[in-house]
C-alpha cells in the first residue's frame, strides 16, 4: 500500500473498483472494504421505478456506508493498518444528486455532512476511468439483472457528476485514471502499472494519469 493509509477507489457504476480493490487486497496486507450493494433492500425496486424510491435506496446507502466506515475507521491508528475501500463515502452524495428532486437533495445533503464530519477522509481517491463504451460492455459482462435496463444516459449523469465533485482535492490525492486501454484482470503488467500510479507519493491535489 505504500506511503498511504487509506485508499478508495472510485469510478461509474462497473468501472472494476470491486475486482481492482479485491486483487490489491489479496496481494498486500491491508483490510478491505466492500460496498454492501447486495444488502440495500431497495436496490432492484430503485432501478424498476427511480422515482418512487430513489430516497430509499440512497438512504439505505449513505446509512450503511457511515455504519461501515465509521466501525472500520473510528476504532484504528491511521498509521498502523492500511485500508482500501472500494468507494468512497462522497459516492453517496455524488448519487443522491443524480436521483433525488432537488428538495429531497437538499435534505439529504445535509444529513451527508453531519456523517462526513465524522469521518476520517481517503488520503487516494483513484477514479478508475474505462470510458463508457467499457464500462457499459463490463456491466453487461457481470449481468446483474436489474442492471440490464438503466435509464438511456444515466451512466453519463453519474458519471457527469463524478467529475463536478472531484473537480477540487479537498485535502486528497484524487487521481483520474484512465484505464480505456489497459487490462489489469488478464494483464499482469498492466495491474502493475495501474497500482504503482496509485501508490507513487504525491502532494494533496487532482492528477490526470494515463498507466
């Protein structure tokens, strides 16, 4: 893990944050941290209908993603166990403001910096970045059902606001990846390559990288 630690790693929805993070992880002496999609009771219903229950998909969301952060991080010496998640906790405003009326936004983005306050945040947030056409061939490759029919350009909304939020550091290394034309599952190299962008120290600040 190198110099720093606590890692996320960011990206659209089958970016390869999961199979990125859980590669790292089994090659490095580090806990992981996975995003408990599964366990959100209103993640199917979310894509059938967004409107009637965007609120409690990203409710349940922010609440289990503070609940797991919080266990992980509230009781460790920053120094002395590294971390990496496979998000971050700002994915979960980055989602509410794609789904959510601006008067349910406005809410839950105050509720969001109550929780954030509390926690300690990423010294790396890598945005991995395959390109849309990737990405959408990747979502279609794991074949989660209810991933199947998205809204036409809900990819490119979240992934719209991806890029507004990490515009600024805010006191992390947020580095945008682009991975459009490297294979760190099959290729070796490439997965060292990518890691070492990752991991090379820097000053807090917004890095473009191409591996």
């Amino acid at each position: 893990m190198g110099p720093y630690a606590y890692i996320a790693i960011e990206g659209n929805i089958g970016a390869g944050k999961t199979t990125f993070s859980e590669m790292v992880a089994s090659k490095n002496e580090c806990e992981l941290i996975l995003e408990r999609f599964e366990e959100n009771p209103f993640l199917e219903r979310f894509y059938e209908d967004p409107k009637s229950h965007a609120f409690s998909v990203e409710l349940a969301f922010v609440a289990d993603r503070f609940k797991q952060l919080i266990e992980t991080l509230g009781s460790r010496n920053l120094f002395r166990q590294q971390v990496l998640a496979d998000y971050s906790f700002a994915k979960s405003l980055i989602f509410a403001k794609a789904n959510l009326p601006r008067s349910e936004f406005v809410l839950f983005r105050t509720m969001f910096r109550l929780m954030d306050a509390q926690l300690p945040q990423p010294e790396v947030i890598a945005i991995l970045d395959p390109g849309l056409v990737k990405v959408t061939a990747q979502i279609v490759e794991r074949g989660r059902s209810y991933e199947q029919d998205m809204p036409e350009g809900y990819l490119e909304k979240v992934w719209a606001g991806y890029k507004e939020h990490y515009k600024f550091h805010r006191g992390s290394r947020v580095l945008w990846v682009d991975t459009s034309e490297i294979d760190f599952v099959k290729n070796e190299g490439d997965y060292q390559k990518l890691l070492s962008c990752i991991l090379t120290p820097r000053k807090p600040g917004v890095y473009h990288i191409k591996p």
